[in-house]
C-alpha cells in the first residue's frame, strides 16, 4: 500500500465537443478557462482552477477538489457537458511503494513514458472502469465508481498487507 490512501468526493465535469465542432469547443473552453487544454489523449494538465485530463479525442474531465462549481459554460452548438462528480470518487495514493501496490493491480508499466507524472490511464479494477492520473513520482489517484470505492480500498489493503507494507494510513470512506 502506500504510505496514505485517501478518499474524497470531488467535482468531475465531462464536456465533449461534437465532431464537426471539436476545434471551435475546445478554442472556446480554452478561452473562458484562461489556458490551452491538453493537446494529446492521456495528457492532464492544470488549466484554470480546474485539472483538465483529456480521456478521448474530443472528450475532456475537469476536475476540482474544493467542490468548485464551473464559471464557464459551453454552447449547445458546440458541445455538451455533464456533472460525474456524484457517481465517483477519487482515492489519492501517496509514498514510496504506491507503484509497488498497483503493480500487483493492473498492467501498467509505470516506468514508460506513457506513465509519466501528469499522465491519465484508463484501465480496469477487477473488471470495473477507472481513471488513474499520476500526479508525482510516488503519487497516483484513482477515480473510481461511488460503489466500488470500499472495496478497492479493501483490495489495496490486503494487498500492502500480502507484500508486508504495514506503515500506512489509510483513510476510509464513511
């Protein structure tokens, strides 16, 4: 495990722009958030307030700790948006053997530069869909459905518990 698992609720906004529409949505939401957003699919980059991971060719997350509510909106005629910030959770991984855990959870070479701080992966949990941003060297979150949330904790317990990575704390959800 790492040294700290954290759960918290956060604001995820998914806008995608249509296909005929792409580069004028994403001129225009780059306009109101005062930044460019991630060129490539993968990339994640600070953008206005907001983290802005680009999951799709046309398809962008922002996301927000504090609960943020956006203060741009898109136009109908370019794209859409929608709120997934009530359906997941983000589970931050901090400390030395982080990788070590999610090494024995997907297949991921954490050492590729596809891997990168800064980059997004899309991948499965026992068979169920996540996020994972690597945010440092030692650091990943993982943006999980609401109601798998207890028990990916649990498995990354029993994990750090089976490679005997006892010094952690982790934080549960209520």
């Amino acid at each position: 495990m790492a040294e700290t698992v954290s759960v918290e609720a956060c604001t995820i906004l998914q806008v995608e722009g249509w296909p005929e529409t792409q580069a004028a949505c994403e001129s225009e939401l780059s306009r109101q958030l005062g930044a460019a957003l991630p060129a490539d699919f993968g990339e994640a980059a600070a953008v206005g307030g907001w983290f802005a991971v680009r999951i799709a060719p046309r398809r962008f997350w922002l996301i927000a700790d504090d609960g943020s509510k956006p203060n741009w909106s898109i136009d109908p005629a370019l794209g859409c948006s929608v709120s997934l910030g009530e359906g997941r959770m983000r589970l931050k991984l901090r400390g030395p053997h982080t990788f070590d855990v999610l090494k024995a959870c997907v297949a991921i070479d954490w050492d590729s530069p596809q891997a990168r701080p800064g980059s997004a992966l899309q991948t499965g949990f026992h068979h169920v869909p996540v996020l994972l941003l690597r945010t440092g060297a030692e650091a990943c979150d993982i943006f999980a459905p609401r109601s798998f949330t207890q028990s990916l904790v649990d498995w990354l317990a029993d994990i750090g518990v089976s490679r005997d990575i006892q010094d952690e704390t982790i934080s549960r959800p209520a």
